[in-house]
C-alpha cells in the first residue's frame, strides 16, 4: 500500500511539473519550400507534417528559424530539374551519400545530445551505420519500435543465441538490447553501458556485487569468464558446463582430478554428486562469493570454499 | 529485468499497435487516440508441466487486456501504453512533455522467472530464512522417503519494477535528469549445499533459498552542450537490500533440537558511481577527441553468524576463534579512458584509445584461527588497455581496415601475477554491387602469463606441487585466431539474403604439458532470408549451426601418499587424462505473413526449431583400463514452436485477432535423467527437490481478443 502511495504522488508530481512548466520553443514550417517538394511527394510530405514526430515539432512553432524538407535533405532545387538521386540527400541503403555524410544531417540538430557524446568514437560510425540505418525520422515515433529486432536485422550472429536453451528475456520483450548496450557510442568494449562487463551485470544483478568476505577471484574479475550474456546450450549461461568448466581450472584434491564419465548420472553404476543436477555447484554453490564463516576444526562446511 | 532502468521502454504489445495520425477525437485541447482490447487466453496445463514452458511468460487462463492512449495538444504530447494487464508480465509505459521542452517517462514492469515446478521437501517453511523438518512426519531423522515429504512448491521469482525519469530541458545548452526505479523480488530460487559437512565426498542437500530483495536506484545527470563541446556529469546510487541475509536449515541425520547450519545468502549493499564525461567535435583534422573519469564504490557492513553447526548439529561457537564479528565490505573502482578519432583525409579514419580500470579492494579481512586457519584474501586488479584502429576507403567501393590492442592485467592471484595481451585484427569490407555486401575480418591474440607457481611444492608427495602444471585458462599463455564472413544478398528487390561464417581456434599453452584447458574452438554459420510481396504476402526463414569444442588435461589423485608429478608415469592412482567436449546447436524457423483483404484481413503462420546436443568423451593413461564411458546425453535439447495468428477488422474502429501456439520441449541429460530426489550412499546422500528435473513439455495456447479504438 506504501509502495502505491508514493507511486500515485510521483505520478501526481510529475503531472503538476508537466503543466506547470511552458518553454514555448517551437520552431515553424517553411512552406514555401515545402510546397516545392509537395509537387512531386505531396503524399509523403502530408504524411510527414501531420503524423511523424519530427513535422509535429516543427509545426507547433511560432516565428523564429524555419524548418522544410530540405533542412534534412537539402537543398531540393537541382532535384527538381533532373529528378536524380544523387541531386538530393536522401537517406538508407540506396542513398547517394555515405553513411557519415547521411549522419551529419541529423547531427547538425541532434549532436548536443549526451546519449551521442561518444558517436565518432562507437563502432557503428566506423562501419558505416548511420542514423537512418535505425531511425525513420518520418515516422510517429524517431525510435525504432522494435528496438531488439532493429539491431538483429545486421546482428544476426546474436540473433541465433537467443533461442537457446538459456539466454536472457530478450525475445520475452523484457530486456533490450540497449538496455547494456549503447548504439550511439561508447567508450567501452562492446559499447556496453558500463566502464566494464561486471559493472553492466551488476545494475540488474544486484545480488552478485558482494563485496564478500570470500571472493572467487575471476568471477570478480570478469562475469564472461563463465558467462555468456546473449544465449547458450548450458543452464546459467555458462560458456561450458560444469564438471568440465570447473575441472578447467582446478585441478587439485582428489575430486576436480576425476573422470566423471557416463557411469556417474542417476542411472549409472557410479552415480556421483559431482555429474548429477548441478554438477559442482551441489556442494561449492556459493560460487560468486561467499559470507559465511569458516570453522577451522571443520573446513566442510566453510565459506572459503564457498560451501556456505 | 529493469534495475536501475529508467529509459523508456514501450513493451511489446501482443496484438495493439499504437498509432498516431489524425486525431479522432478531443478531450479539452488535447487530440486523442486511444483503444482497449480484452480477451482471453488458454493453455492446456502446461504451465504445471515444466518450468521451461513459462520461464518468462506467463502463460496460464486467464483474461487478457491491453489499453493505449495517445495525446497531444498545442505544446504537450503523451503516449501510454499497458499490456498484459493484471498477468505475471504485465507493464506499464507513459511518455509525456513539452515540445523541445521537458521530457517524463513513468513505467512499470512485471517479470516473472519460472524455474521449475512442482517441487517438493521435507523441510517446513520454505520461503523463509528458516528451513526444519519434522521427524516424525517424514519417517526419520534422514528423510529418504520422498513420498513422505510435506512441501510442495513452485521455485519461480517475481521482480517488479517501477520507474519514472525526467529530462529538462530538451533543446538548450543544459540539461537535467533525474531517475528514480524502485525494484522488488520476491519469491524462491533453488540452492543447494553439501551434507554432512564433510569434502570430498559428501552428499548435498538442495534447499529452496528465499527472494527477498528490495533495490532503489536514483540517477542524476547534468550537462552541458555547446556546438562543439560537451560535458557531463553522471551519477547513480543503488541500495541493495536483502530481508535474509541467512539461511538456517537443519542438517539430515541431525536431531531436531541441534543447531542449524548456516548458508549466507546474498549481502546487502550500497552502491554509487560518479563518471564524467567530455567530448570535443571539429577539431582540426577532421577529429574528435573525447574522455571519461570514473568513481564507483561498493559497500556493505554485515554482521556475521558467530554460531554455526557442524556434521552431527553439534554447536560450533567461533566468537574466540574470528577476529571480527562484522565484516565490512568496501569494493572501490577507478576508470578513465581517452579517445581520439581523426578523418584527416576523405578515405582515411583513425582512431587511438586507452582506458585504465582498476580495483581496490578495501574490506575487512576476517582471520579465523584453529586446527584450520583461514583469513580471506582481497582481491585486487588494474588494467592498461591502449589500441590503434585504422580505416581507408579503396577503389571500388572496398574498404580496409586494421588494429592493433594491447591489454595488461595485473591482479593479485596466486597462480598468474599478470596477463599480457597483443590483438591484431584486419578486416575488409566491399560495396561495389548494388545487391552485394560483403565482409571479412581476422584477428589474431597472444597471450603471455607471469605465471607465479613454477616452484611451488618440495616434492611430488606435497599436495601443492601439482600447482607447477595447473594452468587456469582466462590467465595463462594464450594463442587465439578468429575470422569471420559475412555477405548481404539482395539480387532482386524485396529479396535480402544474408549468410555467415565464423571460426574461433584457441591453443593453451602451446607444446607444454599442462593440467588445465588445452584447446578450444567455435564455428558458427547462419542464413537468414526475407522475401517480401508488397501487400501480398512476407516470407522469412532463418537457420543456424553452431560448435563448439573444449579439450583439457587432468590428473587423477586417489588417496593420499600421492605422485603429484604429472611428468612420471601414470600409475593407477595418478595418472593423466583428456576430457574432450563438444556442443553443437542448430536450428531454424520459418515465417509467413499474408494481408488477405489490405487493412482489413491478414494471417501468419510460424514454425521454430532449436536444438542442442552435446557430449563429453574421455581418455586415460591408466596403466590397468578402467571404462570411461562417453557421455552422450550432455544438454541435448529440442524445442519446436507452430504459430498461427489471424487478425481481422471488422470496421475502422472494432477488429479482433486469433491466434494459437504449440510448443514442445525434450531434454535429455546425464544430470537429469532418470532423476531422483534421494540418492547417494548412507555417508553421502544427496536430497534434492526437483528443481531442473521438469524439462519437458508439450503446450498448447490459444488466445483471442477484441480490440476497440476511440
């Protein structure tokens, strides 16, 4: 009941901000120079000036600077005489200009965004993504709206991990991609938004970060030692499941040392606790860390050994 | 899962669109659009099958009802949109503001984690931080009668998030955010634990751990931005709260009135970042130059138990024997990173970076005195990471490109004091075909390790001296090639083809005898095709395969007196050997969507397949042969989906959709077949409770809903 309290009063709060604040910067349309295009794509330009976001704005304008077709795709009067496509800026795979040259018409308003602070930096500038590659500015809405299938269309490679066995709700619509990632650029590996990949983890696995009294050294280090973020065969997302994953590494005592072959599932003549439900992880569960104390007369059930 | 998220999100709506146009009707001066659906869905039970079948859907009867509005008058505008409304996985979106003015987002989501179903304990008071059993009811101080067993349950988390964020002004030199999401999940997650208290050897108990979290997250960013400069100052703060920190369970084989043993459950904790941020655009070359600076810091102070019970319940009290009985945590991160990007000429970009992360680890360290001491480590790392990438546009469309990265890692762990890293990579990319697009690129990695354990142990009696040879395979010399390919098709409009190979080889200390990972490979492949009639019908079809491979060395130790020296001959208590994996997925799916009558009458169908098999075979020096047997059952998965849907309008305003969704799932593996809850020898028996043992499934949904737009 608290908990929807304090939601209907923020709900409230931002309302009365809303109404309360009036800016009044619109900018308006030239319409001169929009009945030029209008001769040729009246029905596009109708469509633009009343349902996309971006004719919207312009319109609820008052005097000031004008906005047209041609803010974005230049100036139109070459096109009109020759009706070429390399005469006017237009915008996609079939365009005459580059990807840098496409982006720069939409840089020219939007580059004082923080989200595109770090675009020359991203790696989508440098293979040639530009904005329109994701974004139809003649659409209702700028943002694609399908934002998991917009990057899929080039990520195929990813596309088939999400239907793996294991892999975060990305087809559930839950998560998003941009949700770790930033496609407007970024400093980081991978454009995640994170100086690093246990930092990205950590806003939503909030139960991982510790700190813990008994730490498991690369699991600190880096989550994609063991973990996969987009898809994988193995419950968890694990990169390789265990025994295996674990017995890569640790080799020394009697049990990492073991073959735990065929014979050791439920039906087996060996069955072992080290092959069956979750392998190492039946005892050793405690493997992001660990709080519990360690009993020097009786290392079995300690912490260190993330046992407890 | 939305921790900490406070950017818009529309969910996805199962059968609405929201749209905008022309207005259709007013409410004072605002124009709106709006439109409601409800309907119903029905399963076939399959939601009490498997865990798997709605592990993040809620799929079960129910009544279905989304809602949206959109509305804008002469200087503000809104969108909402709900979906799912009143289900496990409903959410909630509104947008709002001013025209170049300030900017709201309020949401709210549902998610639902469906681990597996129809479990069941002998422990009472699943959920809690408490967990007991008793004797009488379940036949015996060892609960081996699982049908005697009083508890059932579903381990299954529900997270709910909410949040709203506001961004003032739009356009404008400055601006300002600020976020807030509150997160809560609660429900039961499968854990386990070893019994008896004793290693190697001993069973495990699997004990339903209770969800009980609490996460606020508050942001705030400033900035500032000028034509072309840029700064901004970000900063987050998230408080982790755990109801239990705790589990006490009593121990099988103990008597009731004996202490508990203690597992630890996630800690609570704090944490806060602070990064700026700055960008500088049009310098001369054609550059950019940008940087950040970093802060972050991860705190908690727990108390900790000071009482614990051992194998037989026996009290084990360690206020004498540990030097503190709060641990304060304090996890600290320092980053900075620059960048410059140059375009000096048309045909060339250029681009060199370096970034620093490092950790400090400033907690407490806990010493524990006894027979067994122990006094925890602190972790600790730094890295430098610098490169150079290089860009330059040839003839014919063709473009190429190389770099160069270098990482060091420097961390305080006992096997490798630091990593070196040189990744070189080239790639070449062709547009000269108007219906053609091709890709390549090749990256070779070394990796050199100052590996710390050459001379550990006295002899090859001394359980450490097999150190010497073990190798973990994310720090150790690394030898790694990677190439990939990938082509675009469009030979025809509306017909787009892509295809894609890589291949990823990895050699592991390369002609030295090791115990650790040797070896391991990946391929993948895809092909994905979209034809498309305009107003007549889209096809899509999408396949894959995937392998990859693992090869590693081991030394078997029996029992003490050992030969910890894998370079003498094997004997039957120590001796070497491979294990030799390999996993393959593979799959496709299949689309149709046909628009029968345009706007009026349109119909899909679907069908998905993926699959995954793997298998992990084994060789042994052993002087006198003992079976391995491969394991052939190792993630072997098969899921496949039928889809059908069809939407019809009946008029502008009143339309409704059918649709149907058979899916069904097999699993096959070594550590779930033939599953039993209670197995193990009397000194190691293993209790478990189901969780992962419900694979498989046969589904069946329907659904249908009427919508009405205002």
């Amino acid at each position: 009941m608290e908990n929807r309290k304090s939601r209907l009063f923020l709900v409230m709060l931002f309302a009365c901000a809303v109404s309360l604040i009036a800016t009044g910067a619109f900018a308006g349309i030239d319409k001169g120079s929009v009945d030029k295009c209008k001769t040729c794509h009246e029905e596009v330009v109708n469509k633009f000036l009343a349902g996309s976001h971006h004719g919207k704005v312009w319109a609820k304008g008052d005097a000031g600077q004008q906005y047209s077709c041609e803010t974005c795709h230049g100036p139109g009067d070459k096109h009109m005489e020759d009706n070429s496509r390399e005469s006017i800026i237009s915008f996609g795979k079939k365009s005459a200009q580059s990807a840098v040259e496409q982006s720069k018409q939409c840089l020219n308003c939007h580059s004082k965004s923080g989200e595109l602070a770090f675009w020359d930096m991203g790696k989508h500038v440098k293979n040639d993504v530009s904005c329109a590659s994701c974004h139809t500015a003649h659409d209702a809405k700028p943002q694609p709206a399908n934002v998991t299938e917009t990057c899929l269309s080039c990520h195929k490679d990813v596309k088939k991990d999400l239907g793996k066995q294991s892999h975060h709700p990305i087809v559930e619509g839950k998560v998003s991609c941009t949700d770790c990632h930033n496609p407007h650029g970024a400093l980081s590996h991978g454009m995640i938004r994170a100086d690093n990949n246990n930092q990205l983890c950590y806003k939503c696995h909030a139960d991982k970060r510790g700190p813990y009294i008994w730490e498991h050294d690369p699991v600190e280090e880096n989550c994609n030692t063991c973990h996969t973020s987009h898809g994988s065969q193995h419950k968890g997302l694990l990169k390789e499941r265990g025994p295996n994953l674990c017995q890569n590494c640790h080799q020394f005592g009697r049990h990492p040392g073991t073959i735990y072959n065929g014979n050791t599932g439920f039906a087996g003549s060996a069955l072992s606790n080290k092959m069956i439900a979750k392998n190492c992880l039946n005892c050793h569960n405690r493997i992001h860390g660990s709080m519990a104390p360690h009993n020097p007369a009786q290392v079995g059930n300690s912490g260190k050994f993330f046992l407890r | 899962m939305k921790t900490n998220k406070v950017l818009p999100i529309v969910a996805a709506s199962l059968l609405l669109q929201s749209t905008t146009g022309s207005a259709e009707f007013k409410l004072g001066n605002f124009d709106l659009t709006a439109g409601v659906g409800v309907g119903f869905q029905l399963t076939n039970g399959a939601e009490n099958q498997s865990g798997y079948f709605t592990k993040y859907r809620d799929y079960r009867d129910s009544f279905l009802g989304n809602a949206w509005f959109t509305a804008e008058s002469e200087g503000y505008f809104m969108d909402f949109a709900a979906n799912r409304i009143g289900l496990d996985d409903q959410s909630y979106n509104l947008n709002g503001g001013t025209f170049g003015g300030v900017k709201y987002n309020l949401f709210y989501d549902s998610l639902i984690h469906n681990y597996s179903v129809g479990n069941k304990s002998f422990f009472t008071g699943v959920g809690t931080g408490s967990l007991v059993f008793d004797d009488a009811v379940v036949g015996s101080t060892t609960p081996t009668n699982a049908d005697l067993w009083p508890t059932s349950f579903d381990y299954s988390t529900k997270t709910k998030t909410f949040g709203v964020k506001a961004t003032y002004p739009a356009s404008g030199n400055y601006y300002l955010t600020l976020g807030y999401a509150n997160v809560d999940r609660d429900g039961i997650r499968p854990s386990l634990a070893g019994n008896l208290g004793t290693s190697p050897g001993g069973g495990a108990v699997e004990l339903p751990e209770p969800i009980d979290y609490k996460t606020n997250n508050f942001m705030a960013t400033v900035g500032y931005r000028g034509d072309d400069f840029l700064a901004v100052l970000d900063g987050t703060l998230s408080n982790f709260d755990n109801n239990i920190n705790f589990l006490n369970w009593r121990l099988p084989g103990t008597a009731a009135t004996t202490t508990a043993s203690v597992t630890s459950l996630a800690p609570d904790n704090r944490y806060w970042t602070l990064d700026g941020k700055t960008a500088w655009h049009n310098l001369p070359l054609n550059s950019t130059f940008a940087a950040k600076l970093g802060y972050s810091r991860i705190t908690n102070s727990e108390a900790l138990p000071t009482t614990i019970g051992n194998q037989t319940g026996t009290a084990v009290d360690l206020t004498n024997v540990m030097s503190d009985t709060t641990f304060n945590g304090d996890y600290r991160y320092g980053s900075a990173s620059v960048a410059y990007s140059s375009n000096p000429i048309e045909k060339l970009d250029s681009k060199v970076f370096y970034n620093f992360l490092r950790k400090w680890n400033k907690s407490d360290q806990i010493a524990y005195t006894g027979a067994s001491s122990a006094t925890n480590k602190l972790f600790d790392y730094y890295k430098h990471n610098a490169g150079v990438d290089v860009g330059y546009k040839l003839p014919f469309d063709t473009k190429i490109g190389a770099g160069y990265e270098y990482l060091k890692v420097h961390r305080n762990r006992e096997d490798a004091a630091a990593t070196s890293d040189g990744i070189i990579s080239v790639e070449a990319k062709n547009n000269s075909l108007d219906f053609l697009t091709a890709k390549v690129k090749y990256q070779h990695l070394t990796r050199t390790s100052e590996f710390e354990n050459s001379a550990v142990g006295t002899d090859a009696s001394d359980n450490n001296y097999v150190k010497r040879f073990a190798r973990f395979f994310d720090a150790t010399d690394k030898k790694q090639d990677k190439a990939a390919l990938e082509v675009d098709v469009m030979p025809i409009e509306h017909l787009d083809l892509g295809l894609g190979a890589s291949y990823q080889f990895s050699k592991y200390n390369e002609d030295l005898l090791i115990i650790g990972r040797t070896k391991d490979t990946g391929r993948e492949y895809f092909a994905d095709l979209t034809y498309e009639m305009p107003k007549t019908f889209r096809f899509n079809a999408f396949g894959y395969f995937g392998m990859n491979t693992f090869l590693s060395n081991h030394w078997a130790q029996g029992a003490s007196p050992n030969n910890l020296d894998i370079t003498l001959p094997a004997t039957d208590k120590n001796y070497l050997w491979t294990g030799d994996l390999e996993f393959r997925t593979w799959g496709y799916s299949l689309g149709l969507d046909i628009p029968v009558i345009d706007q009026k009458w349109d119909i899909g169908v679907g069908f998905k397949q993926d699959r995954g098999d793997g298998r992990a075979s084994f060789v042994s020096t052993r002087p006198t042969a003992v079976d391995n047997p491969t394991v052939t059952e190792y993630d072997d998965y098969l899921v496949n989906t039928l889809t059908a849907k069809t939407r019809y309008q009946f008029t502008d305003e009143l339309g409704f959709s059918l649709g149907y969704i058979y899916e069904k799932r097999t699993f096959e593996d070594i550590a779930y077949d033939n599953y039993l809850y209670v197995s193990g020898s009397t000194s190691a028996r293993n209790y478990l409770t189901g969780a992962g043992a419900d694979n498989d499934y046969s589904a069946h949904v329907g659904y249908l809903v009427a919508e009405y737009r205002f």
